[in-house]
C-alpha cells in the first residue's frame, strides 16, 4: 500500500494497465452485478434536483424504476445506490444503436442540461474506493468482465491510475493527482 495524504493506495493502481473497450463489453459494467452504483451523499440530493431534466434522456423502464425506487436507494450493504431496473441494468442508463451502454446523466452533463457528470464511483472504475473514519482506501477492482478492458490497457500501456486521471482529480484534486504521478514516476525508475 502507497500512502498519499489521508489516502492508502493499492500498488495495483499503479502497476496494473487498464482502458475501457466498449466495443468488447458494451459496458456491462452498466448492467451486471448485484447492485446499483454507490452514491455519495452530496450525489444522492443532486439526482433527486436533476431528476426532471435527466428525464428526456432516459428509457421509459429507467424512469419507470426511478418513479417506483426513487432517485436513489438504499442498498443491502447500508450504503446509498442508483436503483436497477428489474434487479438488472442501472436506471440511468441507456443502449446506443450498437447496444453499448451510455450514462443517461453523462448525455445530459454533455449536452449542458445538467452540472452533474454521472457519479464519482462510475468515473472513477476500475478503482474502488472505501471510506473508513481516518483515511480513504483506494484500489483497483479486477472483474471478469473486464479482462478485454486489461488486455487493452497492456495493449496501450495505460496504468490504471492514468486512465481515470480526471476522476481522481475530481475526487482528490489536481495537487493530490501531481502527487500521484511523482510517486508513479519513482516507482517505475526506482
């Protein structure tokens, strides 16, 4: 483990290579597992005051979930979580042409109706993070259904920790993040 402020960081961010291949998985990160995407508090109370202008970009089974869920659920672990529709694909999602899954929040940030990206736990995937009452436990979650996503990283040698640059800086900041990268870098060329 690599400390780095009130962070403890798994060496895998830093030695594992990763970059999402869509066009391999159609992001079923989006629609398998058990659960919806963890939430922060503050993320929770954005989606109940965007919710009216997510609405047009999202399926009809998505908003559908929402009505009867909520914009946000409590899950089976304690901790707040997008709800699913049919115990399978997060409600805020949606299916482009080729059936790769799109964030319906994201479309929104994109297109300027809202000033929420998506959550930070999506942002940030492959890297997971668990809160505890000092420090912060970042690591890297390895998924079968991944394994495309690895094996183009490796392709492109890509570090995990380089690939979700901009979601770390949104999480940390670009300060923490130069801190990162310094201790990349005498990792690598020790």
């Amino acid at each position: 483990m690599i400390q780095l402020g009130d962070t403890l960081l798994s060496e895998d961010i830093l030695e594992k290579e990763f970059v999402c291949n869509l066009s391999k998985c159609k992001g079923a990160c989006c629609v398998e597992g058990d659960a919806g995407a963890p939430l922060e508090d503050d993320e929770a109370k954005i989606l109940e005051r965007i919710f009216g202008d997510l609405k047009p970009y999202l399926r009809k089974e998505g908003i559908q979930s929402i009505k009867e869920n909520g914009t946000w659920i409590v899950g089976d672990d304690g901790e707040k979580e997008t709800p699913l529709v049919a115990g399978k694909e997060c409600a805020y999602v949606v299916f482009d042409e080729q059936g790769i899954t799109k964030c319906g929040i994201e479309q929104a940030w994109a297109d300027g109706k809202v000033d929420f990206r998506k959550p930070v736990s999506c942002h940030l995937y492959p890297i997971r993070i668990k809160q505890y009452s000092t420090f912060s436990a970042v690591n890297y979650h390895k998924w079968p259904i991944c394994s495309d996503a690895c094996t183009l990283g490796k392709e492109l040698q890509v570090p995990v920790y380089k690939f979700v640059k901009d979601a770390l800086i949104r999480k940390y900041g670009s300060e923490w993040y130069l801190e990162l990268e310094t201790i990349a870098n005498s990792w690598q060329n020790p």
